[in-house]
C-alpha cells in the first residue's frame, strides 16, 4: 500500500489496483511510450545499387517529427512479430494497424494534419514518387532495426481519403522455425513429414494472412534441402533467403508471373518446387503438373504452395 499511496501523492489521483499479466503489461507499456523513445536504432541500409535513401529529397517528411513516428511505428511492429503494418486514412485521423498472429490489431491513430508528412516519409524510403497520389506504387527498403537486417516490401493505393500505405515486413536473419518448433502435435508433425517426403505429389498450406503458410513450407523445405535434390522457389516475394534453394521472386512489370515462371522452372529439371502462392487457375495447373510422374526417365517431382483462405475447408474449395 505503501507504494499506492506514493502515487496517490505524485499524481494527485485515486490509484485502484490491480494484476496484470506480464505480456499484457509490457504491451501497454511499449504502445505507450513507443513514441517517446529514441527510434534511432532504425536505419536504412546502402545498396550499392539503388539510392541511399539518406539522400532525403525536399519536403516535408524531412522533419524529425514524422521520421521519428514512422521509425517507432516500424520499430513497434517488428517487436510485436507483425507480419505487416498498414497506415490507414480516415475521414479525420490517420489509423495505424498491425497483423500480428493474423489478426489486425490497432496501434494507435494520428492526427489528420500529420498524414502528408508521414505518406511522403513511407514513399521516400520505398524510393517511390511523392508527387504521383492517384496511382498504385510499390516499393522496397532493406533497413537494420538493433543490429537486425530486415526488409520492408511498400505498397501504395489511392483510397478517397488519401493513399493507403502497407508494409510488409520480412527478418531476413531470423523468424526461422524448424519443423519441430511449430507447435504440431507428434502425429500431426509425423503425419506431415511423412507427407514432404513423398517422391511426387502436392502440400498445400492454407491459412490466412499471417497465420504462418510460409514458415510451415519453409521448415519442410528445410527438412529437404540437402546434395541429393535440386529446390526451387517462386515467390512475391521472397521471404526468407535460404543457401542451397534456387530463389525466384516475380515481377510481373517484366513478364515474369507465377504462371510464366513455372512453365519455365518445370523444364529446369527441379526435384521439388515451393510456389508461394496460388493466385489463379493458370497457376493452379502448372503447379499440378509436378504431381504426375514425368514419362522420361524415373524422374519425380513434388509440390508445395500455400492458399490464402479463412480456414481450411475455404482452402480446400479454392484449389478445385
């Protein structure tokens, strides 16, 4: 009581008890004074071959005040585990939510006044256009967050109220789970691992946003990964960068879609081939293509992608 009464005096306020889980204290504390930190351990990584983003173009989002906020926002985000991190205008704030386990969750709103500065801030990083507000961009920025390289892919979308920003974020030198560190149950993982080993056939993970498609198919890709077998990956984009796998990220700017990919990677003689996601049909039949035995030779082939849904059955009815 001795303390309760310490606050009473300092604050000058009634103070009523109570407990708290310690993952719930912490996450108050840190929503709370995110912002007041200093956010410097946020910094854009050199490319030898794009722009320094240091070099900070005229405007407003030069100030401290919005590097600072969207700095701790990130910074918030990637201690959180978020997945992705989307800046949302209203009619009369700005709204920041996170998808954190797969669930969105809201961090905090801003004032509408700081919504200019904080959209030309994100686009600025992304090296994307601050004067161009009627079409979609994308972008990309490689940064470092306490010593830890991460990426951050932008996507910029025109919305009535003033453009839609999200980022995806992706820990380049972590996040990394092995096929027992998923939480299976023993015969769930026995169950799968048996599965992955199959000669031919397909794994698809469905799940949505954030619920973890991508580290599963990776652990499994981990448990195949070794001289014997040749593995490549199509994906938008590449999540986690991995020595051993041939890694391709599409860029449809260029012609190169999932669709296209694949019907070139099919004839590159891959032993199993991980297609990040299954977007349309096209898609869904050159993956299949994998899962007959090739007529020439003993060569086999095996597949695996993911498919956003709500939940399994959903994933089940969107692959027919």
């Amino acid at each position: 009581m001795l303390v309760a009464d310490d606050l009473r005096l300092a604050l000058g306020l009634n103070v009523r008890l109570a407990v708290a889980p310690a993952p719930d204290l912490h996450s108050t504390i840190g929503r709370v004074y995110r912002t007041q930190l200093d956010v410097g351990v946020i910094e854009e990584e050199p490319d030898e071959d794009e722009t320094a983003v240091d070099d900070i173009r005229e405007g407003a989002a030069t100030s401290a005040p919005a590097i600072k906020l969207v700095n701790s926002l990130i910074a918030r985000a990637i201690d959180e585990g978020a997945s992705d991190l989307h800046f949302e205008p209203q009619p009369k704030q700005l709204v920041v939510r996170a998808r954190i386990d797969g669930v969105m969750r809201r961090l905090t709103t801003i004032s509408k006044s700081m919504q200019p500065a904080i959209t030309s801030r994100l686009k600025i990083m992304g090296e994307l256009d601050i004067a161009e507000r009627r079409a979609p961009q994308d972008g990309r920025v490689s940064i470092r967050v306490g010593g830890q390289p991460m990426d951050l892919r932008i996507a910029v979308l025109p919305t009535t109220h003033g453009e839609q920003i999200v980022l995806r974020i992706m820990n380049r030198a972590g996040g990394r789970l092995g096929l027992p560190q998923l939480g299976m149950s023993p015969d769930a993982e026995e169950s799968f691992s048996r599965a992955i080993r199959q000669p031919y056939g397909a794994v698809i993970a469905c799940g949505p946003t954030g619920s973890g498609k991508t580290t599963t198919l990776y652990a499994a890709l981990d448990m195949l990964n070794d001289e014997d077998r040749v593995l490549t990956t199509i994906e938008d984009p590449v999540e986690y960068q991995t020595p051993g796998i041939n890694q391709i990220e599409v860029n449809p700017k260029s012609g190169l879609t999932f669709a296209r990919g694949l019907r070139t990677i099919l004839r590159s003689d891959p032993d199993v081939l991980l297609v990040g996601e299954i977007r349309d049909e096209e898609t869904a039949r050159s993956s299949d293509s994998p899962r007959r035995r090739t007529t020439c030779g003993s060569t086999s082939r095996s597949a695996a992608s993911s498919v956003p849904a709500p939940a399994t059955p959903a994933g089940s009815r969107s692959t027919r």
